[in-house]
C-alpha cells in the first residue's frame, strides 16, 4: 500500500517484480493507463485467446492426409461457421477430404489442386481460391513435407548416401514450394487484416525440431534437415519483412512432435510407444499454439507445446 502511495504520488517508474494485479490497482488510484511489459503480456493473452474464434477462413496446404487432414477437420469441427481450403496434389483421390465435404457441406470445404514441385499449380491455386472461394484467409497452414518413399527414398544415414535428386524434392516440398504458397497466398492474410483489425492473420509453416542447426546433435537426414533448416530461414525472413508492413500478418514455424501418420511410421520403433501422439492430439495442441499467436510472436520456431526451439 505504501509503495503504491509513493509511486503514485511522485509517478516514478515501477520496480520489477510488482504484481500485475497491484500495478492495475494503481493505475485505478492514480487514474491512468499503467503501462508495463506484465499487463502487456496480459493484455496480448487475453487478446489471442480469442484469435481461434476470430481466424475463421483457413487454407491448409497438404491436406489430403496425415496432419494435413487432421487439420483441416479439426478447423471445422470446432466452428460451425468456419471455412477451410484444403489444397493437395490430388484432390479427387482424397477419401479423407471428400469425407469432410460429405460431414461439413461443400459450401465450407474447398479443394484445390496444389503440386509445391510445381510453381505453375501454385499461382493457379491462388487464382482460382482468390476468383471462386475467397479473397480472404485468416490463417494459412503449409503442411506437407516428404521423408521416405517407399522404395525410392530414405533419408540418408551418412554423407555418402546423399543423393541430388533426393535433396531436389526435399527442397522443392519444404523450401521453394512454401515459399512460393507463401508468395502467392499473403495478399490474401494481408485483406483479413483490412476487413477485420480484430484479426491477426498467422502463416504457419509446419517445420521439423531436426530442421534446427543449434539443436542438431545427432546429423544425418542430410536433405529433410536442410530443407527444414531452409524453411525455418525462409520463415524468419518473411516475418521481418512483415514486421516492416501493414497490415500486419505474423509468420512462424511449428514442430508438430513425433505424430503416427505415414511420414513416421518407419522409424517409430526407435521411439518410446507413449511419446508418439495421435494425430488429434498433436494437432489439437498446435492449434493451442496457433490460436495464441500475437504479434510479438512473428518470427518464432515453437514445439507442439508452446515451447519456443532455438533456431
Ligand atoms: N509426423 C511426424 O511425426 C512429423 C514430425 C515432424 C515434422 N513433421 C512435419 O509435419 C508435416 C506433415 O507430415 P505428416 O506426418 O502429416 O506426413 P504424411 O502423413 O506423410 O503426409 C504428407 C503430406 O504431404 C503431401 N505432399 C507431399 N509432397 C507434396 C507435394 N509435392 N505437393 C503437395 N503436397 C505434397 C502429401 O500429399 P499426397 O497425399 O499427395 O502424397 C500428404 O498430404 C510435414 O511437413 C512433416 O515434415 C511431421
């Protein structure tokens, strides 16, 4: 009580470690906006609880199956007034999208076909979702990503095993064609923010925790740890160009964890049964994190669970 009498009477700047709760009480006191990094940080979460009510138009990018899917479906599942573009390369073949379009109605799931090994697809994706669905995205996720093909592809062991056309798609699937959705589908997060300021459009890339260099302690997968190392940059780079612009759009990169879908399912024997995630859950917990995303923010590598990875 007394602190709060002194500070209010001589207006002094406010020591660290003051509870947010009493620095609002002097601001009451005092008549005035109390201003400090806590009660901004506050402010900002009870500001981007609400992102996930306000984000409602959503393009997933890899969206005919594994976490792709579980996006997209989880994105409807939670509104019943959102709307989700589901791009892949294959639209018609997906069970699981036209499932969603048989559950949600064709008027709130879209699908457009999108090959990131081929940049022609992309700019006709983005014209034809700007020309019959939307001119507006509130969220954009890239999701696809390449491992193993059966037969045709492991990731390498040693450097011996590095292969050019190995290296060729991983970039072309985690680094080129990204940025090219990236490219292509910002004018559209950008007109969210014009249409509505309570929306903070968010382009999250779907990265890998192997793609960190600082974290890399174990080498090998030469081409799907550069490519992912490449996306990471190619995030970064984006969020400080969009730092510098308005209206503002916050980019991040996001490590899924190890999730049970196709892209695992090799090397889940040399992980802990319990440390593999359904995909629900490991998606259920990345959208915690996307709803949550704030400005500050923009420019940010974090884990499933909030976590922030180092890049
Ligand atoms: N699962 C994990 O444990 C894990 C861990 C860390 C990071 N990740 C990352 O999470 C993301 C999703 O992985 P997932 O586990 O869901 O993999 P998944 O089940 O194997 O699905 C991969 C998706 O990527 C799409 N794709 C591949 N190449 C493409 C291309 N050229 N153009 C467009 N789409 C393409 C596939 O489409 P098609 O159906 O046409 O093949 C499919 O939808 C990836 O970026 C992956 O690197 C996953």
């Amino acid at each position: 009580g007394d602190l709060l009498e002194q500070i209010a009477m001589t207006g002094a700047r406010v020591a660290r470690g003051m509870g947010v709760r009493a620095l609002r009480e002097l601001g009451r006191r005092v008549g005035r906006q109390v201003k400090c990094a806590a009660v901004r940080q506050q402010t900002r979460s009870a500001h981007s609880a609400s992102q996930g009510d306000v984000r409602k138009i959503a393009l997933v990018q890899g969206a005919s199956r594994g976490l792709g899917l579980e996006f997209a479906s989880a994105l409807l599942e939670r509104q019943s007034d959102s709307v989700v573009v589901a791009t892949c390369r294959n639209p018609e073949a997906s069970e699981g999208l036209a499932r969603l379009r048989e559950v949600h109605g064709p008027s709130r799931v879209h699908s457009v076909r999108l090959d990131l090994t081929d940049p022609g697809s992309i700019a006709e994706a983005a014209e034809r979702v700007k020309r019959d669905f939307t001119p507006r995205l509130d969220l954009l996720i890239n999701v696809s990503g390449v491992l193993h093909i059966p037969g045709k592809m492991m990731p390498e062991t040693s450097l011996a095993r590095v292969e050019y056309d190995q290296m060729l798609l991983s970039f072309q699937t985690h680094a080129m064609g990204p940025a090219l959705v990236c490219k292509e589908f910002w004018p559209l997060l950008q007109a969210s923010a014009r249409a509505d300021e309570a929306v903070l459009p968010a382009m999250v890339n779907i990265s890998a925790r192997v793609g960190s260099i600082s974290d890399n302690q174990l080498g090998g997968w030469y081409a799907y740890r550069s490519s992912k190392a490449a996306l990471n940059q190619l995030t970064k780079t984006m969020a400080v160009e969009f730092s510098r612009k308005k209206p503002k759009v916050a980019a991040i990169a996001l490590h899924p964890g190890t999730n049970d879908t196709d892209l695992s399912k090799p090397f889940q024997r040399n992980y802990p049964k319990e440390k593999i995630f359904a995909k629900e859950f490991g998606v259920r917990k990345m959208l915690e994190v996307i709803d949550a995303v704030a400005e500050e923010d923009n420019g940010k590598f974090f884990a499933w669970d909030g976590q922030e990875i180092p890049w």
